[in-house]
C-alpha cells in the first residue's frame, strides 16, 4: 500500500464523473482540492458522509477548494446516487482504482472479526499547486466533515 505524505505531490489522474464527463487531477491546479474516497454509494455511513458535504459545499466553495468523492462504483450507480441524495460534490467512478491504487486507500480491512480488502475512508487536501497539503487516513464518516472543517476553518 502506497504511503503518501503532506508536501509530496497528488498523483494526478483521470476519471469519469457521474455524468461521463472526465475529470483530471491536474486540470484543477489555481484551487485546492478536497478529495474523499468512500467505499460504496447508497449505504448508510457513504450516505451520511456525502450529504455532510453537500450540507457544508457553500463553505468550501467560499475557501476556494472543490469537492470530490471517489468510490469504485460504476458511472450509472453514482449518477443514480446523486439523483437520490440532491448531492452537490464531483462523484468520480474508479472501478480500476486508477486514484485509489496510488493514493494507497485499498487495503486490509477488519469487519466484525472478518478481514478483507477494501476501500479505506480516507480524506486528502490537495492545495493549488498539486501538493498533498493535510491527510485524514481510516477516518469514521460520522463527524467526519465537520472535524475537516474545524481543522482548516
């Protein structure tokens, strides 16, 4: 599992958004980047965690810093999410964990006793140079947003 650092660049990559379009890391430099990985759409904890920052979207947008969630669901699922939740953030499908691979958020996971691999929550603030400014590794969704918020406010 890639271990990835504050001061290191993003590694950058290209993904499809829940409408087709792509979306490229790097496109986004003059801004920061706020990137979330969740492990599934339309399940509880992603549910909460996603409505948080839509909730909290104007606050970001004020400081500048666009919001995006990866999981690796397919287009047509997070297209079908975002219609259920009103969602606000960019929703990238990564299936073939071009992001997830290198930002080192699948790994082993333990589940009532039961391990396995899986996405890892994680949350990383890329500032407008590219760079990986904050880390919040295997963090719970519930609070999870406004601890980011709290922490960068």
């Amino acid at each position: 599992m890639t271990q990835l650092a504050a001061g290191q660049a993003a590694p950058d990559f290209t993904l499809q958004t829940d409408t087709g379009a792509h979306f490229t890391l790097s496109d986004q430099r003059g801004k920061s980047v706020l990137i979330y990985f969740y492990p599934q759409a339309d399940t509880p904890a992603c549910n909460d965690e996603n409505l948080s920052f839509t909730a909290h979207a104007d606050w970001f947008a004020e400081h500048n810093t666009l919001l995006v969630g990866i999981s690796p669901d397919s287009v047509e699922k997070l297209a079908r999410f975002r219609a259920d939740y009103s969602l606000s953030p960019i929703l990238l499908s990564d299936p073939d964990h071009k992001a997830i691979g290198p930002f080192g958020v699948w790994g082993e996971k333990t589940n009532y006793g039961r391990t396995y691999q899986g996405l890892i929550r994680s949350t990383f603030l890329i500032d407008a140079d590219g760079k990986i400014a904050r880390i919040w590794p295997n963090i719970r969704a519930k609070g999870h947003v406004e601890r980011v918020v709290k922490s960068l406010g």
